[in-house]
C-alpha cells in the first residue's frame, strides 16, 4: 500500500492499524500542512484488494506536529472510530464517522498544557482511548504518564484518568487498551505495567512484567494483547546463541490474575546479530506478528516478519516467515505491525517509492484459514492435518470443496496428484474400471512405470587404504555408465561422496563427504551414533543421505554404499551396534523411499555381505559383491536398471510383468530380461543366443548364516540344495567368534560325511571381539566325490571347544565359491561349451557340439569319443601325420605323429 503522491522521508507506515475491512497507515513527516506535519492514510478491503480511500490531516495541522506518528483503529456498529496521535504538537485526534463521511470528534490536549511527547502511542477499544506520553513531567522528573479519555453521551471524549508512573521510568512509550485492562511500557523498557478498570472507578495498577533480562533489551518497544495473550518485544536483547540486538519476544497468557501469568520467550531459529526481532508485536487470537526490521536475508537490514501460530496452552509455533515484494537494503521490512482475525499489515518504514526516498511502504496480507478450523493453511499443512499434494499452500480438501479441484473417486486426494499419466483421471479410478492395466499391482497404470524420472544416484564410500581398486574401478566407470543409460532413455545423476573423507588419488571422483555436506547427526534412533571421525561407518551414512540429500523432486532414490567392513566402526562382525544401525538404515531410507544397494569391496568377508544383502532386501535393492575382473560399469548399471521399470521388448508392459508371467526370460533373477543385458552389454553373451553367460556357466556363491553356539556337542550345518559339480577348486571361507584360543580347539568341516579341512582358530585369545577367519579349498575331485543331490556341510568343533565359554558372541559361518558344471559348461570353465569349441574346432571332433572330453572317450585315440577305436580315429591320426606339437594325434607327446603313436592307436583297436 504505497500511495503515488508520498514524497521522500514521509515515513509512510512509521505507525498502522486494522480492523476489519479498515486499515489505517500513518505519514508523521507529510508536508501537507507544513514541514513534518504529517497525515494518515485510510485503505478499504473491498473483499480482494485494499483500497486507498482518502487521506486525512488535522484540522489545526501546522509544521513539526507528526500527526499520524502513533494511530488505532476500532469499527463499532459498521463506524469507524480512528484515533491518531501527534506528540510534536503534544495532541490526540479521535475522527469517526457520520453519514458515511470520516469527521474529526476530538481533539485532546496533554492535560495541564505540560508533556512533550502527548501522543507517542496510542491505543483505543470501545469507549476507552490511551494515550502515552514518556517525557511529561509530573513532579520533579520526567517520569512519563498515559492520559486515558472516556466516550460519553453524545459523543464527547472526556479526562477518564490521568496516570503517572509508579516509578522514574517514562511510562507510556507503549501502549495497548483491551477492554478493561491496559498494559503500558515503562522502566525506560525494562517493566510493562498492567492496569485495569471496572468502567466507573479509575484505573489501578494490579501487577508488572518485568524484562527477565534485566540488560536494556528495549523491553516493550512495542506490546500487543487481545485480551487473552501479551505479547511484549525486546528488540535489543542480545541472546548468547545469536549475537548483539539479534532481539527475542515475550508471549503469555494474560487472561487470569498477574500472579498467574507465565511467559515464554520466543527466538527464531534463523536469528542473526542486528536483527531486532520483537521491533514490532501484534497478537489476535491464535496469531501472531513479530518484525525483525534488521533482518538480513533479502538485503542488509532489508527485514523481514515472521508469523507464528498458536496450537495449544501456552504453545506457540514459526508459522511462516514474510518479506517485502520489493525488497531493498536498509527497507526495515518489519518496523511495525498489525493484525486483526486472518488480516495483517507489516511496513517498511525506509522504502523508496518510484525515487521518494525513505518514503515507505505498508504490505497487506491474508492468514487463509479456508477449512475454519482457527489454524492457518500453511500451519495445517506443516503440522499434518491437511494434506496439500500440488504445494500450493491451500489444503487440498479446501479446494476440493469449492470445487476448485477434482476427486472423482472420492479419496480425499486431488486427481491432478495421482494422475501419472496425466489424462485427467486418477490413476487408481482408471485401474479399477478397467481403462488401464497395472500388471504389477503397484497402483500405477503400466504405462507411467514405463514413464522413467530422473535417477538420483549417491555414493557413500569408504576412503580407507583397503579400498584403493574399488574407488579407481568405480571413479573410471561411474561416467561410463551415466552415458549408456542415458542412451537407454534413462537420465542418471550421480553424486560421489566419501563417508567422512574425501583423500583423493584413486579417490579423485569423490566431490565431498557425507559428514561435511549433510552433518554428522543421524536421523532415527541410533545409540551408537553421531557419524565422527570413521571413514567406514556406512550404516549410519546411509540414513544420513536418506533423510538429508537434496533429492529432486519425483526422481527414484538409489544410495550405494562401497565398504569392504562392517557397517558401524569397521567391525566384520554382527554386535548391537551394527544390527542397530542396519535396523536403522533400513527405517529411514523407507521412509524416505530410498533403495539402498550396497557394494561389498573384494575384502569383504561374508558377514559384510551378509549386512549388505540385509540393508539391500530391506529397502528392494541389490547387493553386490565386488569382482576386480568383473565389468564395474556393468554391475552399478545392474543397480539402476533393477529399480527402474523396462519394457526391452515393446510390447507396452514392463518387463517385470512379462517376466513374473514368462513371457520373457530371466535366468539370473536380477529383474532385467536377459535380451535386455545382452543387447545393452551389461553381460557377456558369447555364443549369441541371447542367454547371459553366467546363466549358461553358472558360479555359486552360497553364504550360510551366522551359525550357533558353535563348540563340542553343538555341530552345525549349512545345506545348498542341487549343488552342482565342481568345475574348479571350490573355496570354503570359515569366520569363526568362539573359544578358540589354542591349536586343540578346532572345527572339522565335513561334506556329505566327508572329512574335507579342518578350522584351526588360534586366536590367542577366547572370544575374540572380531572373528577368525580361515580358508580352505577344497579339489573339484574331492567336492564331486562327496557331494549327492545336495551338499551338506557339517561343521564340528573339537572336544576342547567349550560352547559356553564366551557369554556374548558364539558362531561359525560359512561361504562356499566355485565355478559349476552345467549342462552348456561341462568342463566347468566359465565359458559355454559352444563358445570354446567355437574357439577350439579340436575340442569337438566328431562334431556334435559337445567337447569330446566330457563325452566319456574310452581310450586317448578315441578322438571322435564315439566309444570305438576305429577307421575314422585311424583317418584323424594320419591327417596330422608329420611335425605337430600339441596335436590330439600326437599320443606320445613328442611333437611328431608318427609311427609311436600309430601303434599306441593299434594297441587300443576295438
């Protein structure tokens, strides 16, 4: 509210008041009628804009008066009643209204003729008017007094009670009537004394607020009550926790006898040095005001106002933090304040308008309250209790009931908020009537899971020494990857960060670190934390970036962890600490819907990835163990394809649809069509059949559970159901936490009944606190021998192995790693038969697609395995008759077929 015709130094909004649809703003230093003489402005609410309806002087205004530096406003019966103050000419203005028209009624003289600020402040309600005047001098001080007027028949105001101060303390600086009851500033802004009145009989003092400070705050520069709730400004206090005049304010319920009232002091959580936060107070009902003129967030001392919201007792909350539209520095935004119901005026006492500089500016503004329910939007919204899913600060079910939004199917969510596809109908009315398919019940149309947003991907990496190839192999492909997705359509936007360092080297990709960028407190209810000083500490790093990384907004969520350690301190072992941070990892990435695939670097010991696959299964990720000759690039791009959903073959369903219903394979369960990998060369497919190798030439990776107590009398077992042949040595990995401490206490590992190894813990100690660890490898020949249908690994401790020895952690477990033979690997390789007769005609040469040697030939020159040793084995000898170093002919291994080897063939004839 700036009118076009205010010139520089008006002070256009030095003083303003509302009620109702009437807002007035004071102009003590307009010229009008003379240098300063100043006026006031009148503005009408006329049900959307304020209006600017007329502007008033006094009657006998003359230079130096600053009439308008202190103004009220009541409306009584539809009139308005408009008292104004004007200390320069030490007056008091009443001006009501007749017949429509704003007249002046009273014009009130500091009584005795003495005062020199009569005016200062202001206040009226009902028949009452108070008017302060600090500077009077009443007996042999400048003690101050407030001269209280009386409405009485016919419209005269007259002398109610003239009141001095109990005290030297210039009384009257502030002022607010409310009723019966008047509070007013004195103590030279250290007391805020409270009167009141029966009507009749003069005003008594009946108690004090004193400034609990007692440090000249600038206690009751203004005050504020409603009659139920005071609120007094002490905007040059200086709180330890914010800095010189940052400022704070009183609230309290004022409503009973003074000896009841309690305060609280309220200081905002942004506070700054300079501030003056509780400059300016205005209170109504469940509403509040506070101005902080020197706040700095816009522009130094441009200011600004905060709201706040009563929701119970005595209990104040922010409810919102407001600036001037036009914001300059040194505006003082906040310099005063006004509220009435849902309406308010804050000023910039200091604005410029259009060059009129310091000129002023008052900024109007509406508390929406659309569901009447006494709490502000934005409050319902920010405390729970409306839901607003479009962020427009209007509860939705206040929209939906003026009809300003649609909820055809009647769920109290706006259909623009769950419209993925965007075609004007909820996505859950589309499914249920049949327009749309939702062949994964995830209450989404098909169509929109094949809509994919953008993908926030978060590193979180443990910098320690043991971690070197894991970083240099993931800093060189994590680029790699971003550009194959992206030519898949799907847009990656990755963020690497160290846990709490970021050392650089091999660690060069890494931009910042989780404790420097998001803070060292964990969200949830952790005991063991705050993230310090441990690079390794990954569980709570990943509840720290799930809570607190500035995630884009609709984006899909994906935090990697990379550790070769357990997830609390580096610990490879489950105690409370790492089971706690795990639980509550997996609490507040779910909350926040995060999927969390973690990386176990090539050290990791079963236990890590036992922690891993937990975290990964508690939050729909995917574990993986790192592989230094595996493609890195490949594996995070596995992460991010496992999340997403595809539709590889086009038909208009995702493939985790066609998948689940056969449609299209997936042989390795990681939820990406095998065509998909092959075409995408996310795997090796070396035959071209569009069959992942591994799926062909299958590698096992059984990890048992932490098996216990582990001692003599309690063996344990592991059992993997179908184990299939060995193609390669098969390795067992033993951790053990137990009684352990000499060479007899032992742990046999048997398979199948078969004695295969033995664990020798020799810890030196019993019941260490991190595991043993031991490796045993097994020949393919001895795992073959033993293993039947399934393998069964029995782990029995030796009779020097007491299972109650360690009263806390008591365990075994077990990790079983070999290259399988399959049916298209027979030789147990790694490589699909095919592929390496393909790379070795000789391998196949009766040429019938299987390697010779896994077809059981009867003798070394049966060299088409046919079982006979005959003409045709005759025929292959003699055409590699001659030199032929390493030829299948060459039966006696001289590097010549020859006449030694043509009668080692004869000798095997038939």
């Amino acid at each position: 509210l700036v009118p076009a015709e205010t010139n520089s130094g008006d002070g256009f909004g030095e003083s303003i008041a509302v009620r109702g649809d009437v807002a007035v703003v004071g102009a003590p230093f307009d010229d009008d009628r003379g240098t300063d003489a100043g006026c006031i402005y009148l503005f009408a609410f006329d049900g959307a804009l304020w209006q600017l309806t007329e502007k008033v002087t006094a009657s006998d205004g003359e230079a130096g008066d600053h009439f308008g530096m202190a103004v009220d406003a009541e409306v009584v019966g539809g009139m308005r009643r408009i008292a104004v103050g004007a200390p320069g000419a030490r007056k008091a203005y009443v001006f009501e209204d007749f017949n429509g028209v704003l007249t002046q009624v009273a014009e009130l003289p500091v009584p005795g003729g003495g005062g020199d600020e009569f005016g200062t402040s202001i206040s009226v309600d009902g028949d009452l008017l108070a008017v302060g005047d600090p500077g009077r001098v009443t007996v042999f001080s400048s003690l101050g007094t407030v001269t209280v007027y009386q409405r009485g028949a016919g419209g005269v105001w007259a002398l109610f009670h003239d009141i001095s101060s109990p005290v030297q303390d210039a009384l009257g600086s502030a002022v607010d009537i409310d009723g019966l009851r008047m509070l007013v500033t004195g103590g030279f802004g250290s007391i805020v004394f409270a009167y009141e009145t029966d009507g009749n009989s003069e005003f008594a003092l009946i108690g004090q607020v004193n400034d609990p400070s007692l440090t000249g705050t600038g206690f009751g520069t203004d005050l504020s009550s409603d009659g139920q709730f005071l609120a007094i400004g002490s905007p040059d206090a200086d709180p330890i926790d914010t800095g010189l005049d940052a400022g704070e304010t009183l609230i309290g319920n004022v409503s009973g006898a003074p000896g009841a009232w309690t305060f609280d002091i309220l200081r905002p959580s942004d506070g700054d040095a300079g501030d003056r936060f509780g400059a300016s107070v205005a209170v109504s009902g469940d509403q509040m005001i506070i101005g902080a003129p020197g706040d700095d967030d816009i522009a130094f001392d441009a200011g600004a106002a905060y709201l706040y919201q009563r929701v119970g007792g005595n209990v104040w909350i922010p409810a919102g933090k407001i600036y001037s539209t036009s914001a300059e520095p040194y505006d003082a935004f906040g310099s005063a304040a006004a509220l009435d119901s849902m309406r308010g005026l804050v000023s910039a006492e200091f604005a410029d308008n259009e060059g009129a500089i310091d000129a002023g500016a008052t900024y109007a503004f509406s508390l929406a309250d659309c569901n009447a329910n006494g709490l502000i939007d934005g409050c319902d919204i920010a405390l729970g209790l409306s839901e607003d899913c479009n962020v427009n600060r209007i509860p939705d079910e206040c929209e939906i009931l003026s009809g300003d939004a649609t909820d055809i199917d009647g769920d109290g969510v706006l259909d623009e908020c769950e419209d993925c596809n965007g075609n004007g109908l909820p996505d859950d009315y589309e499914i249920d009537m049949g327009m749309a398919q939702d062949c994964n019940e995830n209450g989404l149309p098909d169509d929109c899971d094949l809509t994919i947003p953008p993908v926030n991907l978060v590193f979180a990496m443990d910098t320690s020494g043991s971690m070197d190839d894991e970083a240099a192999a993931i800093c060189n492909a994590i680029f790699d990857v971003v550009e194959d997705l992206s030519d898949r359509g799907i847009t990656v936007l990755p963020e690497l960060y160290g846990i709490t360092k970021a050392p650089g080297g091999d660690f060069s990709c890494l931009t910042d670190t989780v404790l420097g960028t998001l803070g060292a407190d964990v969200p949830g209810s952790p005991t063991c934390c705050p993230l310090l000083g441990n690079d390794e500490d990954w569980g709570p790093a990943t509840a720290i970036i799930a809570e607190r990384y500035p995630w884009m907004d609709g984006a899909i969520r994906i935090i990697v962890p990379v550790s070769d350690e357990g997830p609390r301190n580096g610990s490879e072992h489950i105690d409370d600490d790492d089971q706690e941070v795990i639980d509550n990892a997996i609490v507040i990435a779910s909350e926040n819907g995060v999927v969390v695939s973690p990386i176990v670097g090539t050290g990791g010991e079963g236990v890590v990835f036992a922690y891993a696959s937990q975290l990964a299964a508690g939050t729909g990720g995917t574990a993986i163990q790192f592989d230094p000759d595996a493609d890195v690039a490949a594996a995070i791009a596995e992460i991010v394809l496992r999340v997403v959903s595809l539709d590889c073959n086009q038909n208009g369903v995702p493939d985790e649809c066609d998948i689940a219903n056969g449609i299209i394979p997936d042989c390795n369960d990681n939820g990406v069509a095998d065509a998909c990998e092959v075409n995408d060369g996310l795997v090796e497919d070396c035959n071209g059949n569009e069959i992942p190798d591994e799926c062909e030439a299958p590698f096992i990776d059984a990890q048992s559970t932490e098996l216990g107590p582990i001692g003599a009398g309690s063996p344990q077992a592991f059992l993997i159901v179908g184990a299939p042949l060995a193609g390669s040595d098969v390795t067992l990995t033993i951790l053990a936490v137990g009684d352990f401490s000499a060479a007899l206490e032992t742990v046999d590992i048997a398979i199948n009944g078969t004695s295969v190894g033995t664990f020798v813990g020799a810890a030196g100690v019993d019941c260490p606190g991190e595991p043993t660890g031991e490796t045993i490898v097994v020949p393919a020949a001895t795992y073959n021998a033993a293993i039947g249908a399934n393998a069964v690994f029995t782990l029995t401790a030796s009779g020097a192995v007491d299972p109650t020895a360690c009263s806390g952690e008591n365990w075994i477990s077990i990790r079983v790693r070999y290259q399988a033979i399959s049916a298209d690997d027979c030789d147990g390789n790694g490589m699909p038969d095919d592929c390496d007769i393909a790379a070795d005609p000789s391998l196949d040469l009766n040429e019938n697609g299987q390697i010779d040697a896994c077809e059981g030939g009867a003798a070394p020159c049966d060299f088409n395995a046919d079982g006979h040793v005959d003409a045709a084995d005759l025929a292959f000898l003699l055409s590699q008759w001659g030199p032929c170093s390493g030829c299948p002919a060459d039966l006696d291994g001289d590097g010549i077929v020859g006449p030694g080897d043509l009668a080692i063939l004869l000798s095997n004839w038939g």
